[in-house]
C-alpha cells in the first residue's frame, strides 16, 4: 500500500476509523507508460532534463514525480497535471491500528 497519504480525517460515521486518501500509484504508471508510446525511457528522460532511474521508477509505480516535476512531464505528455496525476486517487478506510501501521508519521490527533 502507498504510505504516502494527501490527506487523513476521522470518518464520523465510523468512530475509530479514518478515511485516507492517496493517489493511485499503479494507475498512473499505467498512464504514463501508455503515453509514452514508442518513445524509449531513455528520450523521455533526455527530453525532460531527468534520468532513466526517475522515468523507470515512475513507469513501475515506486515513485510518483514531486510536485515541481508534475508540470513539466504532464505538458510533454500534453496533458494537464490534473489528468495525468489527481484525476488517479482513491479513498480508503482504516482503523488507527492499520494507519499508525503504513504511516511513518501521523499527525498527534491519531494518537
């Protein structure tokens, strides 16, 4: 699971339980190595000023592009940020054990 949460808040109707929200690492991989078409990951990171390593580990689902990169890649795909990026989230429910459990920090109400 990504540990990498937007955001995090108690769910009200579900006392103990919190609503998580992430990006869908696995999805947007998917997109970006779709839109990269027959281009080798190598043009593609000469193109946009990066390495191999960064497009493979995009392309894998192990990273996503911090937030400086996401325009500059969306535009060469010719694609906004919100397309290629937020367009792929999900929302999950955990209980606080679940979460303080793929969390490496959480904020101090969850404790």
């Amino acid at each position: 699971m990504n540990n990498r949460f937007i955001h995090v808040e108690p769910d009200i109707l579900n006392p103990g339980y919190y609503l998580c929200t992430l990006l869908d690492r696995p999805a947007i991989a998917e997109l970006l190595t779709a839109k990269r078409g027959f281009r080798t990951q190598s043009d593609v990171a000469s193109a946009l000023f990066l390495t191999e390593g960064a497009i493979r580990h995009y392309e894998s689902a192990r990273e996503i592009p911090n937030v400086n990169l996401k325009p500059r890649i969306a535009e060469f795909y010719h694609m906004s940020v919100q397309e290629l990026f937020f367009d792929h989230i999900k929302i999950v429910r955990l209980s606080a054990a679940e979460l303080k459990k793929v969390c490496h920090r959480w904020p101090s109400w969850l404790c």
